[in-house]
C-alpha cells in the first residue's frame, strides 16, 4: 500500500483539495462512493471545457485512483492543508 501521508500531500493539486475540502465540510459520509456521486453530479452541472470541468474532472480521476482503503485512510487528513490563494486583493474594486 502508498503512504497516505504523501498521498495527502502530493496526491491532488491545492485547488483540488479546496474543493474536496469545500464537498465534505458538512458530510457525515465520507465514503470514497459518496464523494465520486458528488463529483458525477457536479460534472453534469458545471459548462463543458472550462476551468471548472478541467477541475471536477481531474479531482474525481484522482479519487477514482485510490483504493477504498487508501480513501478511507486518506479521510484522516481532511480537512487538507492547502496553498490555495483566490488572487490578489489589488482586483477588488473600490466603492464608489
């Protein structure tokens, strides 16, 4: 079996672990087959071909990767730490 901590780690982009982070704030069933549903789901509901596709896509390859067991132990590191930034504060537009 994979190391989970590495797979915690290094397994998924940071903007794919604020969005797993985000699907199970909430969830009392973490189950791998509960978060690929998800996923699924959000697939049909997101435009073809952008960026939000590119990332439901790539995080649910990612999950479908894992073994149930190495999902289940990978459930001890969620929350996942992340990096993820949403752009500089410059953008924000001032009140008029």
């Amino acid at each position: 079996m994979r190391n989970i901590l590495l797979i915690s780690q290094n397994h998924f982009y940071d903007e794919e672990k604020y969005y797993l982070n985000s699907i199970i704030r909430g969830l009392k069933d973490r189950s791998k087959g509960q978060i690929v549903e998800i996923l699924e789901f959000a697939r049909t509901a997101v435009e073809e071909g952008g960026e939000e596709m590119e990332l439901v896509e790539g995080t649910l390859e990612k999950v479908n990767e894992l073994t149930d067991e190495e999902w289940m132990e990978l459930t001890a590191y969620m929350p996942f730490r992340t990096n993820y930034s949403f752009g500089s504060y410059d953008e924000v537009p001032e009140d008029e």
